[in-house]
C-alpha cells in the first residue's frame, strides 16, 4: 500500500469536511432530519457515462459540472454531505433566494455562516448525471463551490488516484 504526502492531506481535508458537517447537523438540532429527502427527492440512480476528473495543480479535483443546464465550476469534496453553492453560483443558476432563506447555520473554514436549502433538477460531470439533487447554498464565505455526496453518493462508485478521481453512475 502506498501513502503520501497528497494523499494525507486529502484524507485530512475529508475528516476535517466531516466533522464539520457532523458538529453543525448536531448543533443544528437536525440529527436524523438534516437531509432527509423529500418524496421529489427519490434516490434515483446516476446515468451516464463513466466521467474522470483530473488532479489541479493546486492538489484539488476540479470540475466543470453541468448544474440545471448551466456550468458551474466545482470542487470534489467527499467530507461535503451534500452540494453546496456560493451565492454567485446559486444566482447565475436563477435561484432566487431572500434573506428568510438562509435559515441553516453551517461551520466552515472561515467561521459560522447561514445556509439555504434548495433542490437541482440536475447534477451532471462530464456525462455521469444525477437527477434531483439536494444542495445548500451558503450565505458568504465560501470561495467556490463543492461537489458533495448529495451527488457522489448516488453514484454506482467513485474511486481515487493520485492523479484522478473516476466516477461511476
């Protein structure tokens, strides 16, 4: 088995991700519900081709993900629960969200922030595509935006290299 110094700091970026998530849904008074999906969210299947998402330069996975028919650059976060969007994101996306929206809370790398909960007709990096996918869009904060296992879960696998991630529907 072979272990790096990439490799650990993904893994510690992952565990942070998590522990996270898990400190916010438990402090959120959300334990068991945060997620839960709604009857429209049925946990249908991924389709699609087999997708490849390269290793940056900078150690991260990005994507060019194809959110409700438009591109939105991503990047692959395992310890992220579900999607999550910065709010320039969520606009050119046409989500129209108010202030009353953003009634989560959520730890992040920069500190507390509020988040809102939305639904995406359609996930979708380089063919390999998830219907009805759950997501948060954070209030601030934020510099770019996460592909979480909202989306990575309902996939068939995902496997990581060095030098790539392959998803599977």
């Amino acid at each position: 088995m072979r272990f790096d110094v990439s490799s650990a700091g993904i893994m510690a970026l992952a565990v942070a991700s998590a522990l996270t998530t898990a400190w916010w849904l438990n402090h959120a008074g959300a334990r068991g519900q945060a997620f839960a999906a709604t009857p429209a969210a049925v946990h249908a299947p991924a389709h699609g081709a087999t997708a490849r998402v390269l290793k940056a330069a900078d150690g991260h996975y990005w994507a060019d993900a194809l959110i409700d028919g438009k591109a939105v650059r991503v990047m692959v976060d395992t310890g992220a629960s579900v999607v999550i969007l910065t709010p320039a994101d969520a606009a050119r996306l046409g989500l129209r969200l108010k202030a009353d929206d953003f009634s989560g809370s959520l730890i992040t790398a920069s500190g507390p922030v509020r988040a809102a909960r939305v639904a995406l007709e359609t996930v979708a990096v380089a063919g390999t595509r998830v219907d009805r996918v759950e997501a948060l869009v954070v209030e601030r904060g934020l510099p770019h935006s996460l592909l979480g296992m909202s989306y990575l879960g309902r996939l068939s696998s995902f496997s990581a290299t060095p030098s790539e991630i392959t998803l599977r529907p």
